[in-house]
C-alpha cells in the first residue's frame, strides 16, 4: 500500500459568518463561495486542463 500526504493549498471563503445558520444550497440562500490558492503554489503548467487553469 502507498502512503500519500495531503496538504491543503487553499481555502474557501464567502461572506457567511456562522456555519450553523448557513444555507446548504443555491436555492436555499446560499451565496457564492470562492477558493483562495495560497500563494506558495506554483501555477498550473501550460499543459493543464482549461479547468485547472481558471484559477489564475
């Protein structure tokens, strides 16, 4: 078996403040949400998916 380590690389945000009230769903309330890529990760490759390169 192969031991892997995970590391996180980011974040999400949103302007809720408490996630005991949130709404769980779009047509519930929710809000958009964003992630946050921590500045020590390198940019995708140019090779990358289109999807991987969208957040940059």
């Amino acid at each position: 078996m192969t031991d892997y380590t995970l590391r996180p690389i980011g974040h999400v945000e949103s302007v809720l403040t408490d996630p005991a009230t949130a709404p769980r769903q779009p047509d519930e309330g929710a809000p958009p949400a964003w992630l946050v890529i921590d500045d020590h990760v390198p940019p995708p490759s140019t090779d990358s998916p289109p999807a991987w390169t969208s957040w940059y």
